[in-house]
C-alpha cells in the first residue's frame, strides 16, 4: 500500500446541506491510498440535472443516504496527476476522462461488462464519494479512459455522463431502429441533442424532436432530425401520429421522465413500440391490458458501461456528436446550477476549476 499526500488544499464545490446552495471550501487533496487510485487534476466537469436532484435531496436514498458534506461533480476531464504503484497503463499528464463509476472489476456485473451494475461501485460526485467540481478529483486506473493528446476539455466533459448515458439507451434500440422507423425523441436539452446526432450516425431511421423551447427545436434541426415540433398542449401526440401516419412512434426515447410527459410518450407510441426511458422523476402508468395488447417494450437505462464510453469518444473524435456548452469558474458553480434549473442552458454548463 501507498499513500501519497501532499498535504495541499484545493477548492471544491461542497454540498453541505440537501435544499440549500452548495458553497465553495477548501478540502485537503485527495491522497492515493489503493494500489490503482489515479488522482486527477480537473480540467472541466460538466454539470447534469442530476447535481440539482442530488441538491434537492431526492437521490438521498437511491445512491445509500450519502454523508454530509462531500463534492459534486460526475463529468470529469482532466490530467493525471499522480497515481498508485500498480497503475501501469497511464503516465503523470495524461489526458483522461472518467467514466462515472469506480467499479471492482470482480463482481459478476464488472466481468459482464456492465460497471453501472457493479455491486462494490463507488459514484464520484454521487453517492457522497467526492467528485469533480474540485481542483483535484480521486478516479481508479479502471474507470478513466484516456484521451487523445490536446482534446478539448471542455468539449469532452459533458460525454463523461450525459453522452455516456444517451449512446448506451441508443445501442439498445438499434436492433429495433430500421430505416423506415420513426423515432420521437422527447427533451431537446444536452441529452437530445446528443440523442439526435447519434440516432443520425448509427440508424436510418427517420428521426423526430419534440421540446417546448423553440431554440431547442431549431437546434435539433440543424443536428439532423428530420421532423421537429413543440410538444404544446399534449406532449405532441396528435403531432406525431400525423407524421406517423397514424400508426405512432416505433420507438419513443424519453429525456424528461417527468410530469406528463410518460403518459404523452405512451400515447405516440405504436403497435410493438419502444418506450425507453432516461430522463426520470416522474412515474408511469400503464395498463397490462395496453402492454400486452399492445406488445410494447419499456427500457430504463442507466449510465453506461465502460465500452460505451470508449465507443463515444471514438464518434467524438470522428466528429460525430458535439455539444454547445457554456463555461463557469467554480465560484460561480451555484450561478450555473440555478441557470440549469430555470432551463437556461442551451447545451451544457461546464465548470472549469
Ligand atoms: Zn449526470
Ligand atoms: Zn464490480
């Protein structure tokens, strides 16, 4: 065993009480204990409606009731800056982002490739192990993939959790997605944006955006779908039953979860559809009748694994998927986070320590 700690103070954002603003403090630098801990200098984190839920206390008991205080941010890109004796495939400076999970590796869903699943995880930012709205942010060897020299930081960040989450619910319905398909994709924000542009690279399908916000509209347009409009009154049902020709959405990929929008996304859908869901807070209701009746699927999905990280960041570096973003200092990490919480962030907001 190693330990390494230099005994500097760096700045993270701290939660310090759920329902409050998270503050800034001065925390001493995590220290490299394990064998294969990689401690990394930020560089970018992304900030995700999640850090809002997490503020707000609603994911107290989905991620263990966390302990008080402890850093947010699960978007991170930065450099190694030191690193335990058995890392062997990465050298101090190294350009890496970290997948949201430091997960084992033994456990049966590690071996399986599924590290959201893993039984021993711990959740930088999450789950009340400190994240990355720091100057200095503690990952494993396992969970950073390693990035291209000069890639953008900030351009990046927002993959690490967002992008990872939407190109894991997209290859689950490729199966499906056939070219005479329509896909409605519900919630323009960051993740739709992404949705559309992956939707565009890996189907043929025939792609649909519905949002409230009529910037989202256009901008999901120019991203490549081929059919946009407000979800208005009713979620845009009778809307996309038009362009539908009646029969509905064959798959309905949903990143609001919330409010209405489960019962409108269900009610585009058609025979033998798709309803896969990430976006979340809210609940459905569905009778078996119209399930079985119906032959629908409902997919949840959570994060990613490790490979679909690396996939992503190979379309990345093709040039496939980029998101707008929009840069804070972390003084102003509470400034960005109720920005995202009134939705006006265009693409993403990314903190830079
Ligand atoms: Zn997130
Ligand atoms: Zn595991």
């Amino acid at each position: 065993m190693v330990y390494i700690n230099t005994g500097a103070i760096l700045r993270a954002v701290r939660l310090e009480d759920y329902g409050k603003n998270v503050v800034v403090r001065e925390v001493p630098e995590p220290a490299v204990e394990r064998n294969d801990d990689v401690v990394v200098k930020v560089q970018a984190a992304g900030v995700c409606r999640t850090d809002l839920h997490i503020i707000g206390g609603m994911m107290k008991e989905a991620t263990g009731n966390p302990g008080l205080p402890f850093t947010l941010g699960h978007e991170n890109v930065g450099t190694v800056h030191a690193r335990g004796s058995g890392v062997s495939g990465l050298e101090l400076g190294d350009q890496v982002i970290l997948h949201p999970q430091i997960s084992c590796g033994i456990c049966l869903p590690c071996r399986n490739g599924d590290d959201m699943h893993c039984v021993h995880s711990r959740s930088p930012g999450l789950d009340g192990t400190d994240g990355g709205f720091a100057e200095y942010v503690k990952a494993s060897e396992r969970s950073v993939v390693k990035l291209k020299k000069g890639t953008d930081p900030v351009e990046v960040a927002p993959l690490a959790d967002a992008g990872v989450t939407v190109y894991h619910a997209v290859r689950k319905i490729l199966p499906y997605a056939r070219p005479d398909s329509y896909i409605a994709v519900i919630g323009l924000g960051a993740l739709g944006q992404i949705a559309v542009q992956l939707l565009k690279n890996m189907t043929n399908s025939n792609i649909i955006g519905i949002d409230k916000s009529e910037q989202k509209l256009g901008m999901a347009e120019k991203l490549g779908a081929n059919w946009v409009f407000p979800s208005g009154d009713d979620g845009g049902v009778k809307e996309a039953l038009k362009v539908t020709g009646a029969k509905g959405a064959d798959i309905v990929m949903d990143f609001v979860g919330e409010n209405n929008t489960p019962a409108s996304a269900l009610s585009m859908i058609g025979r033998g559809g798709i309803y896969s869901v990430v976006g979340y807070g809210g609940e459905i209701n569905l009778k078996t009748l119209q399930l079985v009746g119906m032959e629908l699927s409902v997919l949840g999905n959570l994060v990613g694994t490790y490979r679909d990280l690396v996939d992503l960041m190979s379309l990345y570096y093709q040039g496939k998927v980029k998101i707008e973003t929009r840069t804070f200092s972390l003084d102003d990490a509470s400034t960005a986070l109720s920005e995202l919480s009134r939705g006006e962030i265009r693409g993403r907001a990314v903190l830079l320590p």
